[in-house]
C-alpha cells in the first residue's frame, strides 16, 4: 500500500502539535489551511487548452499546488476533506488526461496534454504523486487504479519513452522531469523509474539526478543561469533529495560530492540582497526573491540537514545560523514537512533568547565553470552604522547561455533597501496572457541582454561578443583579487580580455568605510586598452529624479534614438553637457540622495542622459532614466565614487545632506602597473592605488610615476585617507 | 508665574499614568521621548543665515520641534534634563537673536531674522512660547528677563508693528501669525496680546483669529486652496483654539459659528483617501496625508470636543466614531495632549472589543464659498466585497487661488491603495536645497496646474480661463446631482459654463457595484457643446505599463512635443492611432489591471499616448504616461468606462484576470435633455440615462428619443441592467 513519500507517521505527529500554536510552522499549516480552503469554495475544473498564462495553465498550476497541500494537510489534520478534494480532483483527471491531445507546438520545448510545454507537466506529475502518496491509503483499489493507468502511467510514458531523449539531461529543466519521475514511479511502487531518475537512462554520467547535481552547479555551488534560474531548480533538487534520503538511503545524498546539496543552497542564499530579493543576473525577473516557496523548501532543508556545520567552511563569519533564522525571519513561513519544523523549532528557540535581525550574509566570490576557473560572481556586502546593509555585485564570470545578460564586468549595487545601480531584468512580464502570453518578448534581445543596458561599459556602440551567444559562452572573465578581509575597504577586480576584439578590460570595485560618512562609498576603476580610437560608453542606470549636476547641459528639443542597434536604438537621447575634468550627477531615489562623480583620462568627456522607450511598439519596455559618460580613445580609464547620503520624506518635508561630501574625483597615475586616483570630500582626501598587473599577488611590489611623483605600494591596492579639515566644525558649521 | 499654557496639573498627571504603556499616548510618549533624545545627543546650535530649505533652516525647524516637546516631556516625566535643555537652547537664542539682521527679501514675503520668511518664524514663536510656559517655573528670573526681552519681545513687536499690515489677515499664513503672538502673549503674561489676536488688530471683522475662522472656510468646512494648504492650518487653528477654551472660555470657541472649528477638521478628513494621504487638489503634495503631525493634533482635538456629537450632522452614516479611530490606527499616535489622551483611551476601550479596520467616511460634497454657493468638491466612496474602498473625487467649485489648478470637472480615482486617474501634484521638491530651495519651480505653472496636465478635457490646446488666475477666481461649477443613496449606483454631476469661450460643459460620474464584478465600475460621462468647430482632448493621467488596445497605434521614430503651450510644450507625443468606435486601453499599476473603454459622438477619434518630460531644461519634471482621447467637431459626448480587475503579483508569478469583463461602450442617446450610454460586459447589457437639464430635480421627467427608440424616466438619472448570459457558466468556462 502507497504511503506517505515524504513523511513518517512519527513526524506528522509531530507536526501536528504545531497546528493553532504560533511558531512559524504552526503560522504556515494555519495560512495553507486558509488559502486551500478558499480554493477548495471553487467548484471543481480540469479545463483543456488554453493560451499560454492562461485560466487553464494556471487552473492546473492551482490544482497541483492545492493537491499538494492538501495531501500533507490531510494528515496534519486528520481532516477527510482535504483527502476528499484530493481525491475527487484525481478522479477528474483520470476521467479527461487522456482525452486532452497534445498542445500544438508554438517553440522548441515538447507540448504536453495540460501544458504547452512538459516542464509544466513536470511539476504537475511531482507535486501530484506526493499528494496521492498521502491519501491513497484512503482510497479504493479501483480509484487508484483508474488514477494510475489513467495519469501517471501514461505521463511516465511520455516522459521516459516519447520524449526520452529529453528526459534526464543536465539541465535546470531536468530536474524537475527526474524528481517528477522518481517520485511518480515510488508512488505507484515502480521503483525502476526512481532508479532511472537517480541513475539516469544510460546509467552513465550522462543523465539522470546524481549526474545533474554533479554537473550543473560550479564547485561554489553557482549555477551559471543565475539565481533565477537556480531557485526554479532548488525546489525539485530539494524535494527530490530528501525522497532519495528518505528511499535510497545508500547514496547518502546530502554529504554526495562534498555535499552539493547543502553548498548550492547556500550560494543560492548568498548572493541574495539585503531584502531577500536576488539581483536579476542574467535576463531574470526582479522582485525573485527568498520568499519563493522553492527558497522556502531549501531554507528549510538547509536547516535540518546543514544547519549545524557553520558557514560553508568559511571561518572568518560565524553567522550562519542567525542568517538562515533571518532568512526564515523574511519568509515567514517554513516548508510543511519534518525539515520545516526543525527550522521552525530553531526560530522559537533562537527568538526567545535574542533579537533577530535581517540576515547580513557575509561576502562572498563564487567561482564559474564545471572546475570553478571559469571566472566568478563577486558579492561584497558592508553594513553602516545604523545596520543598513549596502551590498556591490559584480559578474566576472561565465555567460548565462540562453538566458545570459552582455555584461561581463557588469555591476550592481543596493542599499537602503532600493537597487541604486540597478539591472533592468527580463524583458517579459511572467503569466499576463495579452503580453505574449507572458513569456519572453521581442525586447529582452532587443535591449535587456545588451551590454548597454547594464552599469558596464559598450565600446563603440557595439554588445559585448556582437551578442553571439556561441562566442559569449566561450569566454569567460578573469578574477584578479577579491578582498573583504579588512573593516575600511573591501574590493574586488577582475578582467574581461576577450569580450571586445582587441580590448582588455579591467574593472576594480571597492566599498569605503570612512568615518564622517553614513554610508560607505563605492569607488570605481574601469580600466580599457584597445588598438586605435575607439567611443566608450560608461553607463549607469539609475532611477528617481536627477537633482543636480556640476556641469551645463541641454535637454533635446525633440528626442531622437541614441544609436540604431545594440540596445541604443531603444535609448532616446534626453540631454547632453560637456564634461569638465570630474562630472557630478546627484539624483534622488525614494528616500535617499546619491551623488556619482566620475572622470575619464581622455579629455572631452561628455555626459549623456537616456531614457528607454524608443522603437518599442507594443510598449513592453519600462521607461527607465541612465546616463552615461562618454569618452574617446586608444585608451581609457574611468574612475568614479558614489555616495550615498542624506534623507528626503516628502510626506513629512525633511530633507537633510542633499549635496554630500564628495567633491571631486581625478585620476593621478595611471600605467600598465597600476591606477592611482583621488577622491576629494569635505573634510578628506582620499588616494586608492590599484594594481593592473595580472598575475599579481599580495606580495607583488607596484610602483606608478606620474608627474614626478612615485605611488608604490605591495599586493593589490592601497588606501590612504589623510584628514584636510577638522569634523568637529564640520559638523558644527 | 507663568504656567504650561496648554495643561493643567491634573492633566499632566493623567498623562504620566500612560508612560511605558502600550496604549497610542504610551506609545507617542516613548516615541517621542526617542527622538528628542536622539537631537539632543547633537551639540546645540542656532546657527546663522543660509540657504532655504539648507541646514540652518531645517536646524531651526528641529530647535523649535524638539523644544516643543521637551516642554511637555519635562511635565509628564518629570526629567529635569528635557528642561534644561530647553532653557540651554533658549539662553543661546538669546544671546544671539537680536545680533541677527533680517534676511535678505527674495520674493514677496516679509522675512525674519532666523528665516527667509515670517511664516516660519511665527511657527518658531508658537512652538518656543508653549514650550516656555513649561518650563519657565523652573527658570530664574535673569533667565526669563533675557528670553523675554531678547527673543519674545522684539518678535511681538516685529509681527505687531513692523509686519503690523500683514498681521492678522484672512489667510491660511495668518492663523499662524495669531496663534503664535496670542501665545506668546499669555506665555509672558502680557494678554493685550491674546486680545489683539483673537479680535484683530482693529478689534471689527477684518482680522484676528474669529473672523479667520468665520470667514476662511465654507460652510461645509472646506478650504478653497484645498487639503494640503488645508491640513497646515489646521495645526495653529486647532492649538490657538484649545488656547483660546482655556483662557477665554467666554468665547466658547468649540461652539462658535456654528462649530466651525470641528465642521472644518470633518471636512478636512472627510477628503482623504482610504489609505489616509489627501487628495492633490490644487498644487499640492502627493503624498501629504493625515499621518501629518497637525492633521494628529486636529483628530485628538475632534475626539475631545466633538466625539460624542455623530457624523457632523448627518443622519445616515453613524460610523463617525469607528472611522475617527479608524484614522488614529492609521496615525498610530495621538497629539501629546489631554486631548489626544481622550482619542487614546477611546481607542484603548474600542480596540479590546472590536478590530478597527481602515477608515471608511462616508461619500460627502463640501460645497465651496461663503455662503456655500461656489460650487463644491465632491467625494464618492464605494466599498467592494473584499473591503477595499473605491473613491471618487470631482472639483466642480472655486478655483483655489494662487495655489489653483485649471481643473474644473477633473476627477481623480483612487483603489486598492493607489491613485488610478492620477494627480500631477505640484512641481516641486520641498525642502530640497538645490531644487530651488525647496520652492515652487517654473513647471509648477507651465505644466503641473495647467487643464491638460488633469483628467479633464482641454479645449484647443488651451487651459481652462487661459491660466488666468484672476478669471478663474470669479467663476465656479454649477451642481447639477450628488446622489449617494443606493448601494448599486452612487453618481455626481455638475457644470462648468464659463471655464472655456462660448462654451458648456457637463461632467456626470458614477460609480457602479454589480454583482460578478470585482470592484465598481467607473463611468463617466463628459459633454461638451460650443459655437463652431473645436478639438477636444479627453486625457487620463495613469501609472504602470500599456498591456493591450483594441486599436492599432503607431509609436513615433522620433519624439516631438505635442503642442506649444498650456502644458502641452511639457508632453512627448508618443504614439497615436485610430480609434474605432470605442477605444480600448488597458494597463497594469502595480498589482492591478485597469480596462479603459472609451468613445466619443464625433468620429475620426484618436488615441494619443504621451509621457511628461519635454522642454523641461532642469529635470524638474517626473517622467508620467497619460493617454488621451481627441474629438473634433462643434460639440461632443465623451463617455467611459474604467473596470479594475485581477491580480498581478511579479515576485509570486500570478496574474489572474489580466483582461477584464467590459466589452465596449455605445452612446445611443444625446440630447439637450439627457445623455443615454449602454456598456456591454461579458454577461451584461448596462444602460445609463443622465439628466443634462439644468435646474432639474429628482421628480423632473426626462425623455431622449433617438433612432426610433425612447428612453424616458425620472430624475437626475435612471439605471438598467439585463443580464445577457448566464454568469455561472462564465465562472466556470
């Protein structure tokens, strides 16, 4: 007889005693229970086709997610009608699957008979198998005939024999094909098809679970598509381990290939900003974020069977736990199984103890490519004096394959709660039937991937690779140092030589803690060398309300596209000013005023402002503001420094520091060795000095002359902050 | 000995019972006691002249804000060091007062010595005058001898005498200048003062506070600049008010003229939208709402004296209580006074037997005028099934002076927490020093109160009056209907005869809730007749992203503006097209869906979409969408309909009903008696009959006979509507 897949009758006592108390578990059966039953007031439906985002995909999306919550519901609570809706539902779909045809096929993926794509198919046959694992001890053998000859043994058909070629591939979709067909075949005790879930078809590397989570994550655990795309994976990784811990014990999943499991749920984790959201690498959504019920399942999951071994390995940040609780702490609600409720417990008791904060994940490089030298994504993340978290990405990695952004050195930053420097994301908007039935528009290839849509620089108004996704997945960046051992600087740098032809590259990051201001700063060296004069197109999106600027500009009288292809053919072309030696660009976003500096070491610099919307006629981009500074040469390096400062409410008129500190910026010396530049505030002058020598290390001795000066310096950089004017009467003024 | 002017001992017994607890006036004591801290942490400083809205402003602002509390904080903690700090602050003040020259004049208003304008110096005198009463007990007499004569004195003697002329006038500004000398005057015994503020200076009905309050306001309480100029003085109002309760009760202030004062904070919150922010009626913030800390004062004062006595009068709606607490839940703090004690524990007591939800106040037109004759603003709210409140607001009264908008028979729409058919709001960042001080800028005029710049109809290209501030002020709308009865339809209608040349206009709004419709429908019917042929622009303010049409458009290659002036120098043409008979437009704000179906009796409409931002050389501007509808011919009937409808949610990837119900809309009746429209929805036929007969009344009969068809009925307006196909089998398609 079917039991429970993911459950013992001991833990779901144990569950159980958590139903009407307010831990998080208890908080998250009570919210299921609600939320199901408001589902269940609709009468029954098992529609047939529909338009993609449609009633009837997201009908059958409902109907799996409810099943799969009644089926646990059900024995939490004893209750027969949660079982009962189970079971009708089944009994419809055993009636009509195999009435419903083949959708039509509009693109490459093969169709199902519920969903015009069988990854949805996928979720469906998973998230129904573990539902009729839970009640079909309730039910008569004829019911559960008719459920598995009708369903599921039809669909493990389809799945392993007419699109087997497709079936246990490495690849995020894979995932959920084997866990959806491992947990079937356990459900109507066929465990052949677990087996060839685990195993895969061949029975070699090439297929199957073991393979895919051997294969598809770098050994820092990234997935290359980017977290998007990693936390659509987590949810079957996640759910389907724990079948396997639970049914092929012998594999020991969670210490499998030194623990992948564990170590992709916590890179998945940490690239994730303050507020839980995750930057949209690669053409993602925005507003992704740790609160997916996937993350939810791999929080808890992490908990249960990693919780207790520290961070990652790392020994300098002990704070794991109270991240993962902080974690919970935004979600809210844990996974409805035994490793929730160890999380769950874990919370209580934590809370009752201390307060706890939202998670403040320590920095973090996580290399690319199957032996992690394929490049890497850089997280650095400091915390100001009132706790607020200011968290710099940078992508010196792989290309995201299909789903890969132009934006190689490309960076993103966020604090006060708000992207600052900020990723358009996809170009799509998920599920709205009349916009392309939500899937991916005309657009994010358009402008989203551009390398012009991101805060990097486009040489001569071209896309990184000449947007050839072939020639970009070949290509990689190279990490030159990644440091964020000390308080008053944490940087990183990195080069990107084989992005443009016959142009190195070099971007240099770095986060400043000085006293006297509220927030760190951010400093930026984007370095390139090429043959012959060339544009460059330093840009930065930004969004709110431009406040001032250092510098006259024109706004157009009629506005015209910047470019005609690459992304610039959807930039209108705003305003312009010349630039002279550093410009300044102050801008207020909701509360909080930035103000950006930055310099080239050519002269006629100028300053561009855009905003997106042109040659867009069905109205699918967003109108967002950037500006660039332009510069033209063999060579060039760009320095800038953006401040974060002051307040502004306009429901309660305050404004405070809306000019900032920073005065000026200017690069002293530049050569083949190193960058020295200057960042000039009210009461400071600050010198960065950085090393341009690939290869180097923290003993490599650097020495830049310029202007008969010398700067030298060992290892990778060096900060001097030497104080110009007393704070006290600063701040007395 | 001078006493705390605002609190008797008693008083400030009960009050200190309520610190550490959790009641609203428990919690503003400790939120208060926080943040006065927090200040006086900070070295203190009265510093010179500078900048508007820069440091010295503000930090003369937070001297007078935080001297204001540390007075009664002192009283009710019995903290010696919350008066001491008081006393510090005004040994500094007068020491260097009178060493300050007054500023320099920038514009027309008289200025201080600490601030570029009078205004903000009566506030300071206000503030410090009750802040003294507290403490000066504690004071020696070389203390209060120096506050007195270097600081009071030379202010009385400066707002009496030198700025006598502008003192006690019939302005929003003058409240201030009376409460703050009236105060003052009791603060130092010298109660001539009090006398000249309350009767005017010239004891008959051209100034002083009596005739301010029995002349400013109509008789519904509404003030002609609108909520935001409204709520600032309202906060002087009500503290001279209860100043005047305590220490001239024979002028029984709260029963004067009529309970003007209560009359006018009912108004005042009677227009507020159920997220609590006001309305942007004028040129006005956005954002401004009753969590304001005058709009606190006037709700804990309303709750004292007039709590106890209904909805201000009206007969049908008793819910003035629940929603007056409704609005304290909102401000989650009460005025530090026996007063806000009052709303606290009638808070305290409601809350432990029942949830107080959102307000809800009931639909209200406040007519405009001194005799109420001027027009009126009014406001319908409907509230849908799932509690959300719908409101409704058209300005169909007086132009509201300097501060008025060109918008006579403009709506605005408001729903599940946002505005829809939006508000500029001013052109202006207050406070904000590079943005002109925080002043008004140039756009406030040439763009941001302009007809186009509403959701209105612009004539010509022109601006209602030809933005002639003096016109506008000497005409008004007509009332035609406000009929808030029924619970399916509630409607508004009015005229507007002398706004445009030769020509009338009539606007008729409803709100209709039907069953199987998740929100009311909005509709909305805008006539329009003059001599000769004329465009007519129908435009519609929104926010978010275009999701679909029923009509071709054509975006623009290039972006040109679409007019010269009247506002439209400030707008991009963005894209056009051909409207078939109703033209359909349908977005996504945020989390909703809005359907637009609108059409016109004249053929060869347009559809243009525009976005602010042109001819706009600082960036003063916000970038903001709005669509119109253009009409041509001697007269036209523009009829609409706006449904609110599913749910979108990014981060969850749901979208629910992202198409709506409506189907279309059809004039089929238009006659100098009645205007007759029919909206076909998915399973209904709507018929709509409106009177356009001026003078009419609710036993008036009307008939329009138009293609051999008669529509008759009685009064203002007449509803119908056939169901045309089974809603069951639509839930369940």
């Amino acid at each position: 007889m079917t039991q429970p897949i993911l459950l013992t009758e001991k833990e779901v006592e144990q569950l159980r005693k958590e139903v009407g108390t307010d831990s998080l578990m208890g908080r998250t059966i009570e919210a299921n229970c609600k939320e199901l039953e408001a589902f269940m007031r609709l009468p029954l439906d098992v529609p047939g086709h529909g338009e993609a985002g449609g009633y009837e995909h997201n009908r059958h999306k409902q109907n799996y997610t409810y099943m799969n919550l009644a089926g646990r519901l059900f024995l939490i609570t004893q209750e027969e009608k949660y079982a009962q809706f189970v079971k009708d539902l089944l009994a419809i779909y055993a009636e009509k699957y195999l009435t419903f045809d083949f959708h039509v096929q509009k693109n490459t993926n093969p169709t199902g008979r519920l969903f015009h794509q069988i990854l949805n198919e996928h979720c469906w046959l998973m998230f129904t198998s573990l539902a009729y694992s839970c009640v079909a001890s309730t039910m008569t053998e004829q019911e559960r005939t008719a459920v598995v000859e009708r369903i599921f043994e039809p669909m493990l058909e389809m799945f392993t024999v007419k699109y087997g070629h497709d079936f246990d591939r490495i690849h995020n979709h894979g995932i959920w094909a084997v866990a959806a067909v491992g947990i079937c075949g356990l459900a109507i005790g066929k465990r052949e098809y677990l087996d060839m879930s685990v195993y895969g078809l061949d029975r070699n590397d090439t297929g199957g679970f073991l393979a895919q989570i051997s294969q598809l994550f770098a050994p820092s655990g990234y997935y290359m598509e980017g977290p998007y795309y990693h936390r659509y994976a987590i949810r079957p990784l996640c759910v389907f381990a724990e079948v396997i811990h639970r049914h092929m014990p012998e594999i020991d999943i969670y210490n499998y290939k030194g623990k992948v499991i564990g170590n992709t749920v916590q890179a998945l984790l940490a690239t994730a900003y303050p507020n839980g959201e995750f930057p949209a690498l690669n053409d993602a959504s925005r507003t992704m974020g740790i609160r997916d019920a996937g993350v939810q399942v791999a929080v808890s999951l992490y908990s249960k069977h990693y919780g207790s071994q520290g961070n990652g390995g790392s020994q300098e940040h002990k704070g794991l736990d109270d991240n993962i609780l902080g974690m919970a702490k935004i979600q809210n609600s844990v996974w409805m199984h035994a490793c929730g409720l160890e999380l769950s417990k874990a919370y209580e008791q934590a809370t009752a103890e201390r307060e706890i904060g939202l998670p403040f994940f320590p920095s973090v490089e996580l290399n690319e490519g199957p032996q992690g030298n394929n490049g890497a994504q850089g997280f650095i993340r400091m915390q100001d004096k009132s706790g607020d978290v200011s968290q710099l990405v940078m992508n010196y990695g792989q290309h995201g394959m299909g789903h890969g952004n132009f934006d190689t050195l490309g960076i993103t930053y966020f604090n006060r709660g708000q992207e600052v420097l900020r990723e358009y994301g996809f170009c799509r908007w998920v599920n709205v039937e009349p916009k392309f039935g939500g899937r991916y528009l005309d657009e994010n290839k358009s402008y989203a991937r551009q390398t012009i849509a991101h805060n990097a620089v486009t040489m001569d108004e071209q896309c990184q690779n000449g947007f050839d996704v072939e020639r970009a997945d070949s290509v990689h960046g190279l990490p030159h140092f990644f440091q964020v051992e000390e308080d008053q600087i944490k940087g990183m740098s990195a080069f990107a030589n084989d992005h443009y032809p016959n142009t190195d590259m070099q971007r240099s990051v770095f986060m400043l803690n000085l006293d006297g201001f509220e927030a760190p700063l951010l400093l930026d060296l984007y370095r390139l060398k090429a043959d012959g004069e060339h544009q460059y197109d330093y840009s930065h999106q930004y969004a709110g309300q431009i406040v001032r600027t250092n510098f006259e500009y024109q706004t157009e009288t009629e506005l015209n596209t910047l470019g005609s292809d690459f992304g610039y053919q959807h930039l209108w072309k705003v305003a312009t000013g010349k630039a002279q030696n550093s410009a300044l660009v102050s801008w207020l976003q909701n509360n909080t005023y930035y103000t950006w500096l930055g310099t080239s070491t050519n002269d006629d610099n100028e300053v561009i402002f855009t905003r997106t919307g042109a040659n867009d006629p069905s109205f699918n981009l967003r109108s967002e503001p950037a500006f660039m500074l332009r510069s033209k040469g063999e060579s060039t390096l760009f320095a800038s420094v953006l401040e974060t400062h002051g307040y502004f409410n306009e429901e309660f008129e305050q404004s405070v520091n809306a000019r900032g500190q920073v005065k000026d910026i200017r690069v002293v010396g530049k050569t083949q060795v190193g960058s020295v530049i200057e960042v000039e505030t009210a009461t400071s002058l600050i010198t960065l000095m950085v090393s341009n020598v690939f290869g180097a290390n923290e003993q490599t001795p650097h020495q830049v002359d310029t202007n008969g000066k010398t700067y030298s310096w060992t290892g990778f950089y060096s900060l001097e902050v030497t104080e110009t004017e007393s704070k006290t009467s600063e701040q007395e003024k």
